[in-house]
C-alpha cells in the first residue's frame, strides 16, 4: 500500500467535516476541521471529528497517531509531521498536527494545500477560471483576467472543506466560502478555493 494512501485511511478515520458548525470568528479556536498557515509557511492542522461509537478509547487513538506519524516521518527521512494537543468532549475528537510545509501536509492527508504565489499556483496547472470576492467589500469580485495580472501576490488553495487561517489579511478569496474575519475563511462545501492575502 503507498504511503499516502496508508496515511488517506487514518485522515478517513479521523476528518469527518460533516454537521459541524465553522470556524470561531475571535481566532480562538477551530469548531470546523481546518488549517493555519503561519508566516513561514508551516501548517497547523485542526482536526475535529463527531465520534461516538461505544469501542472507542481516546488514549488508543492518541497511540496510533504517534506511531503513524513516526512512520510517515521515517519514509520522509525528516521531521516532517508532529503531533499536538488531542482531546474527545461530548463524542468530539479534537486533535492538531503541525506539518513543515505543504508537500508534508499534501503526502499525509487527503485535501491538497499549495502556498506560494499565484505565479506558483499557474505554473502547477490550477485553475485561474474562477471568481473571487474581493474581502470587506460586498458585491466586488475579480476574476481570471485579474489573476493573471497578480503573478507575485501570495495565495492559499485548498481542496476540500476546511476552515483557512491566514498569516495576514484576506485581499480576496474563492466564491463557496464564507470570510469570518480579516485572516479566517470557511469554505461551505467541498470544493477547490483560492485565498489571496497581504
């Protein structure tokens, strides 16, 4: 079985986004499965899934995600991967993983990340045929053709349904998510998002 798709099964396991509320405006904490981009470009990963069943033991799970991770981190031949803080209140599991950069990230759970530039997002063949809403001003969007002309702005894409906490300001993000504050947006479904920040 490859790497990733070993690693797919326990982000399976563990990221259930459904049913569950976005992500808290204050930047307090994540109540929807998400990421924080810092400036250096490492990720915190905010896992929160609504688990019940009777079988479950939190301290197993914290046991085989530790020793998930060291594997993955073994194949990569780096620290790629830690694990954080992990928790279960009222049949919620909560647990963070930091990953070093997106390539990490991308290799060990099931959406995709890229951060760079837009210049960057072209040259890996995403798609510039897209709307965005320009933050703070209700009803502006751009689109392709202004894109195209922002080559050096920095830029989040996400894939999936997740919660995107950005090191600074959201210029503009993807049509299908929601902005919760100047650094934090939520996607409303599944989908492929672009956040454009300062």
């Amino acid at each position: 079985m490859s790497g990733k798709k070993k690693h797919w099964i326990l982000a399976v396991m563990l990221v259930c986004m459904m049913g569950l509320a976005g992500c808290e405006s204050d930047q307090a904490e994540f109540t929807k499965s998400g990421i924080e981009v810092s400036e250096d470009n490492t990720i915190s990963a905010f896992i929160i899934e609504n688990f019940t069943a009777d079988y479950y033991q939190m301290e197993e799970l914290k046991q085989f995600v530790a020793e998930d991770v060291a594997n993955y981190n073994t194949e990569l031949g780096s620290t790629a991967v830690t694990v954080g803080e992990a928790s279960m209140e009222n049949g919620t599991i909560r647990l963070n993983l930091a990953f070093q950069n997106f390539d990490a990230y991308n290799g060990y759970m099931p959406e995709e990340v890229f951060i760079g530039d837009l210049q960057g997002a072209y040259d890996r063949g995403y798609n510039f045929e897209r709307t965005l809403n320009t933050a703070g001003k209700d009803g502006q969007t751009i689109a392709r053709a202004d894109l195209m002309n922002m080559g050096n702005s920095k830029v989040i894409v996400v894939t999936g349904d997740l919660c995107v906490r950005c090191p600074s300001k959201i210029l503009y993000y993807s049509t299908g998510m929601t902005l919760l504050d100047s650094r934090t947006v939520s996607a409303d479904t599944a989908g492929n998002y672009f956040i454009i920040y300062k």
